[in-house]
C-alpha cells in the first residue's frame, strides 16, 4: 500500500516571513484546491510575528501541510530548502500572501501528464478580491490558444516571447527532475533572485504547455513585503541574474540558438529597472557607467547590434553608448515602445487616423506609448486614467481625463497592461459603454496577429 507521500501529485513550496495578516487566506487557497494530493511545504524565514504560530496551527490539522526553520537569510534559500524536501514529481512556488484558484494546481497537473510536459504555465492577475470576468481569458487565447493545445520550446516561441518575459516562479509547474538534473536553483540575490529559476525552467525544458484555459490562475498581491523579491529589485541585482543565464547558456552551448530571445529580454528587464528607479540615483548611475564601460560587453549584449534579426531592438546598445545616465532615455525606450517600433507605425497611424483613440493609462507604459506615437506625428483623442491623481496632469500636451469625461466622443481605448486589463474593462462595462471597442496592445505587440484582429468590444469579449 502506498504512502501518503508517495501519492502527493504536486509539492507547493511557500516561503514565509511576517506575513501573518495574509498568511491564512493564502493557506486556504491551497487547501481549497480541487487536488487533493498536495504536499505543502511551509519554510519560515525567520518569522518575528505570529506566522509560525498560524503554521503550526494548521501543521496540526492537515498532515500534509509540513513546517520548515531557517534563519532569516531570505526567499532564496528558504525556496531551496523546500525544494529538497519535495516529495512530489511536480513543484510549484507561492508567496505567502498571493492566491491561488482553486482548480489552478488541477489543471496545470492534468496538462503535465496528459502532455508529459516539463513545464506547465498558467496567467496571474492583480485582483486578489475580485472574481475574473473573462475578458482577459478570451484576449490571451485568441492568440495564445496554440500554446495550450500542443508542447513548445523556447526556441519556438516569437522573438517577443510570451513566457520568457515573466520572471515569475509561482505561474509555472515544473518537473523536480528537470530542476534537479540542471541544477536550477534560486540565486543568492536580495533582489531578482527568481530570475535566473525563472528563466532557467523554460530554457532547459523540451516540452513546454500552457494552461488550457487562459484565465488568471493566481492572484498576486503588491505590497512592501521582503517575499516579494520584486519589488525590493535593484538593476544591479538584475544584471547579476542575466549574467548567471549567460554564462550558462554559454557553459551548455544554447547560446547562439537562443540569443536573440536572450538579448531582448535581458536588455528590456535592465531597462525596465532603471526607469523604476530601485535603489538610489547614485548606485543606478554608477551601474549605468560600468553597463556602458564593460557590463554589456562581459555578459554578450553589446554584441548585439550585429543581429539583425533584432530588428529595432538592436538599438538598445546604442542608446547606451550614446545616451549619459542623466539624459533618461531609458524612461522612453522601455519593451512595449520597442515592441511597437520593431510591429511597424503603419497600422497605428490608420488606426487613429480613422477613429478616435484614447489611451488609458497614465502610468510609465502608458507614458511611453504615448510617447512613441507623439514621435511618429500619430495624434491621439486624449489619455484616461481611473488615479484622481493622475487626472489634471499633462503628458506630451495631453490633459489626462476621466473616463466618464470622454467616453461619449472616443472609439477604441488601448489597453497596454496585461494586470490591469479586466479592472480597466469592467470599469467600461459599469459605464454602460458597451460600443467602445478595446485593443488590448499586448496582444499585438505579442503576436503576429495584425492591428485590426486585436480590437475587441466588451460584448465580444465576455
């Protein structure tokens, strides 16, 4: 007969610091689960509030849920000492204050065996309260659906990528043995220590699935809590985790079959972390200086510029080159400003020619599209935003408004943020603005899809 361990399909590994006010709810949506044979594995970091005491709480009640110490080194060493102890073929990480579905771990195991995958990814969202609404699910696999109905590799996916971007540990299933047998662990980073695990689990997979559904699976919660590495991340931690997946994909001889996806991703997160100013002004200048002097260079980027097939991502060595720190081009030049440059203006020039298109969203993407357009001679109708502080601001001549403001003369609303979209269209839906047709950028930013096949109406997309 066999053990309890023995019969565990998934071992979720959770590491814990101080995250008593959120630590309950998110125990609960792994018990919640539609799968029942779950290993839980709970690594508490050093906690100095009540959080080991809830785990040992519930340790008493649920035999599967299993508590483990370490000193508060941090979420690094705390993943890979649960990684040690799972029991499971099949692992996945959570943050002590994020959700998951409650059929998330179902779906994503039933995908792994049916596809004998190596990993299996699913979406996340923002709305830790609010139930999905579908429009999100709907967009993604108008597009994606290809992705959750056959295994891929990296290799196969477009030069945007559609799951290398994400550095995220928690929205992907991968096997133990896969993580075991190359070696993938998090790195000993303050910030960005999920990079190189992240990156490292798609890179070495040969069979890849996405989630059948495309709807949000997990709920992640931002907030200013040392688990979530993210928002702790300074650029020179996210240099320190690129060089990691350079030096590895040299070691095992992917690097020219991969470098392109490489290059993008690692230039566009570096970029991403110098417009988000983590850290101080003094410590992002002297990173820029040595990126420019020697960084780029010893971890293959500037290299880069011979690449055509980078298309107008090949330009990011130059800005470096040409650009001092204080100039803040970065702040313009960030993935979804190239991502339209490298799609072509053509199309969004029609488009906004032809209707009358706001942008919604006066936050650093939003900024930069409008930026980008501004650059091209595209007009736009105006820029929206739900924040009553951004409203009144100006953006390139533009007075961001309310939606209500300008929903009666507006056409199509562009939608840039992945996280954001259901709220912003739900807020739309309470409007009764039903006609306004929404263009979810990412999707044609991500996709081949031409310009036309991503605008959507609310009624369609529900």
């Amino acid at each position: 007969m066999k053990s309890q361990a023995e019969k565990y399909k998934v071992s979720v590994i959770m590491p814990v610091y101080n995250s008593q006010r959120y630590l309950r709810e998110c125990i609960a949506s792994v018990l919640d689960q539609t799968l029942k044979e779950i290993q839980i594995i709970c690594v508490d970091d050093g906690s100095t509030d009540d959080s080991l005491a809830i785990l040992e709480e519930y340790s008493m009640v649920y035999s599967n849920l299993q508590i483990l110490h370490t000193e508060h080194i941090g979420a690094a060493n705390a993943r890979n000492t649960g990684l040690k102890y799972a029991k499971a073929d099949y692992v996945i990480f959570l943050d002590s204050d994020d959700l998951f579905e409650n059929d998330m771990l179902e779906e994503m195991f039933n995908s792994a065996v049916a596809y004998d995958a190596d990993v299996v990814v699913c979406q996340y969202d923002r709305n830790i309260s609010t139930p999905s609404t579908g429009y999100l699910d709907y967009v993604l696999s108008s597009y994606m659906r290809r992705y959750g109905q056959q295994t891929f590799t990296l290799r196969e996916l477009p030069l945007e990528g559609l799951l290398l971007l994400d550095n995220s540990p928690w929205d992907r299933l991968c096997k133990k043995s896969l993580l075991i047998d190359n070696g993938i662990l998090f790195q000993d980073l303050k910030g960005a220590n999920d990079v190189y695990y992240a990156h490292m689990a798609v890179i070495c997979a040969n069979r890849i699935i996405h989630t059948h559904s495309f709807k949000p699976m997990i709920h992640y919660r931002r907030i200013n809590n040392e688990s979530q590495i993210s928002n702790r991340r300074k650029v020179s931690d996210i240099y320190e985790a690129y060089k990691a997946v350079y030096l590895k994909l040299v070691e095992i001889g992917r690097i020219e079959e991969l470098y392109e996806k490489y290059f993008m991703v690692a230039f566009g997160m570096i970029v991403q972390g110098l417009s988000g100013a983590q850290g101080n002004d003094a410590e992002n200048k002297k990173f820029y200086d040595f990126f420019v002097k020697s960084g780029m260079k010893n971890i293959g980027l500037e290299q880069g510029i011979e690449h055509e097939g980078l298309g107008v991502y090949r330009q990011y060595p130059y800005y470096f080159k040409s650009y001092s720190y204080e100039s803040k081009w970065y702040t313009k030049k960030i993935l979804i400003g190239l991502q339209l440059e490298q799609k072509g203006m053509s199309e969004m020039e029609f488009l906004c020619k032809q209707n009358q298109v706001v942008i919604w969203g006066a936050g650093t993407q939003g900024i930069v599209i409008v930026e980008v357009l501004q650059e091209h001679g595209i007009r736009l109708a105006g820029i929206v935003d739900n924040s009553l502080a951004k409203q009144g601001m100006f953006v390139c001549g533009y007075e961001v408004k309310a939606f209500q403001q300008v929903c009666e003369e507006m056409d199509i609303a562009v939608i840039s943020s992945k996280v954001y979209f259901e709220s912003i269209c739900e807020s739309i839906r309470r409007c009764g603005m039903e006609k306004v047709k929404i263009l979810p950028l990412f999707a044609y930013v991500e996709s081949e899809l031409a310009l036309e096949d991503c605008i959507f109406t609310i009624d369609e997309m529900r």
